[in-house]
C-alpha cells in the first residue's frame, strides 16, 4: 500500500544536546490516500510537532518520512506539496478575501486573471459566494476560518494539514465547520493529518485516530475502536470522560465492579483490572439495586443534567437525559451499568 504520508521510526529532540529529552520516540505510521487522520493527545504529547514534520517546518532527529511513496526527510516546505491550516488563520490583513485565497498561486507564477477564477470557484467551493471584496476584519470567526481553508485548497495539494483549527470559534461554529471540514475532505478525496486536543471533534471527522502521549503512540484505530476498545488506562481516560474504578476480572471472564458484575467485551486475564464508566453508561434506579448512591451534586444542562453521587466506589459523575424525573440534592438511588460505554483495561 502507498501512503498518502508514512513515519517510519520518526524522533525529534529539540537543540543539540544528545541528553536532551526526545519531544517524539520511534513514532510510525501511514496515513491511506484520502484518508482524514486525527492526531489527539494532551498538551507537550508530540502531535504538532508530528505536524510540523509532516509540513516539513521541522527536521525528525532520525527516521524517514514519506509522501506519497516519496521520500522526503530533507526536503523543505515549498518541495512538499502539503497546505496547513494554523490556528490563527494567518489571514493578510491588508487584502481582502479573493486576494488572500489567490495569494498562493500568484507566489507559485500564476497568472492574475486565471488564479482569480480559481479563488473565486475554490470560495464556492466553501460557501462564499459573493465575498471577495470583503476584508477580513470584515469577517465573523467562521468565515474568516473558510478564507482560510480556501487559501490551503486552492493549491491542490496532495496533503492537508490542520493544527486545531476549530480551537478559536464558539460550540455551534465548532461544530458546523468541523462537518463542512470533513464534507470538503470526503468531496474531494483528500489526503488530511489533523491535530487536535478535542476528542468529540476527533470523533466526529475522523476515519482513523492516533492517541499520543509523551512522544509515543499510546493506540490508533477508527473513532469506534477507540472509543469502546481503549487499550490502556490513558486512552480510557481520554476519549471521552470516562471515570477509571479498580475491579477484579476472575477466572471465568467476567469482571467484579463492588456489587455490579460486568461481561467484558475483550478477554481479560484473571486478576486486577480498572474499569473505564462514561458517565452516560450508568443507570440510575430510583428503587436501588445495584451500586448504592445519594446525590450530592446536580447541574442543568438544557438537554441533560450531571449529577454526582457519592460512593462506597468513591464519587461518580453520570449524564442523565431525563428532564422530567429531576433528582433533589440527597436522594438515594442505585446505580447499575448499560451495555455502552464500559471497557475493562489492565491495571497499570
């Protein structure tokens, strides 16, 4: 298989010390030709240096990078054919929106009238129609993010790089320009390394994602496989809010959570375990059974309450959509699990 972008055994240390510490260790993987991958993990994991690697704004210590089945560990930027998207959009103020787009092909030797009708077309192709004479001062948030995204596009390039690109808008624009994101990807078949530390947002544009922690990574898969089948404790603990409680898995397969009796869905070893719970996995029984509980906390929402109950497990958060059978500060309920969002990972 050719990738549209392959590490093989990347590191990268910052500065001349051999004894300084390694910002990425060994790191491998492919990214499939018109495939979008996110890069997640917590802040100083390594991914946006993996990203500027890819760019090639920075040198990997050791190991080889390829682009489509090129190798390309010395080359610079501009004999990449990659487009990133910053965080902050790096929009020329003194331009307005057709200029900003077209800038890049007028660098590259193209004519003005012809790299125009490109910007002009790469806009539609965004959703700015009737646009370009704006200045981007003159933009909100999210149209100033689609010059932008326009500005990489209109270069063709063989790989889209996005380094939190969402991280500046509000909840609803988050959410609108992460579909139009992966609605353009998926269009137009494009190859897209995408570094984020929002896992919902992983989630939703991803084909496959790579967890990083500490210049490693710690598991990649397609968004489901990460989500239900964490393979340590980490990325338990970071996609999603999942609470970590220590269990005991027997003999026979099954894994003992305080009085709840959980059926894995991996194998596990006969000894200690931790059991990852998202908080939307525990169900709440207003007769008890089950885990014992009273509220402690409670927190509206608009389409879903938090409430915190205390625990012979300790404190437990847990996601309730019921706005009708609301629960006051004190009351004792059990807690039980759902078949969604438990996993099992081993201790340690």
């Amino acid at each position: 298989m050719t990738f549209g972008v392959e590490f093989r055994n990347i590191t990268k240390r910052y500065g001349t010390d051999p004894a300084a510490p390694l910002a990425v260790r060994g790191v491998s993987f492919g990214i499939e030709k018109g495939a979008l991958v996110t890069i997640l993990g917590p802040s100083g994991c390594g991914k946006t240096t993996v990203l500027r690697m890819i760019a090639g704004l920075e040198s990997p210590t050791s190991g080889q990078i390829f682009i489509d089945g090129r190798d390309v560990t010395t080359l610079g930027p501009a004999e990449r054919n990659v487009s990133m998207m910053f965080q902050s959009y790096a929009l020329f103020p003194h331009m307005n929106v057709v200029e900003n787009v077209m800038y890049g092909l007028r660098m590259s030797g193209v004519p003005k009238d012809a790299a125009r009708t490109r910007a002009v077309e790469t806009l539609r192709n965004v959703g700015l129609v009737g646009y370009d004479a704006r200045m981007p001062s003159e933009l909100s948030g999210g149209q100033q993010q689609r010059v932008a995204l326009a500005r990489a596009l209109i270069l063709e390039p063989e790989i889209l790089l996005f380094d939190e690109p969402l991280s500046n808008l509000d909840a609803r624009l988050r959410r609108d320009m992460r579909e139009e994101i992966r609605g353009i990807q998926q269009r137009l078949r494009l190859t897209v390394a995408y570094v984020t530390h929002d896992q919902s947002e992983a989630l939703a544009v991803s084909d496959k994602i790579i967890v990083m922690d500490d210049g490693l990574i710690a598991q990649s898969g397609t968004p489901q496989e990460m989500y239900e089948f964490p393979g340590s404790e980490f990325v338990a603990g970071f996609m999603g809010e999942a609470m970590l409680f220590p269990g005991e898995a027997d003999a026979d397969g099954g894994v003992r959570l305080g009085p709840l009796r959980i059926a894995p869905k991996q194998k596990v070893a006969a000894g200690a375990v931790k059991v990852a719970v998202r908080p939307e996995a525990w169900q709440i029984n207003r007769g008890g059974g089950g885990v014992n509980g009273r509220l402690i906390k409670r927190s509206y929402l608009g389409s879903f309450f938090e409430y915190t109950f205390d625990t012979a497990l300790g404190n437990i958060f847990v996601v309730s959509p019921d706005l009708t059978h609301v629960l006051d500060i004190g009351t004792d309920v059990g807690l039980s699990l759902a078949d969604h969002g438990v996993s099992v990972v081993k201790a340690g």
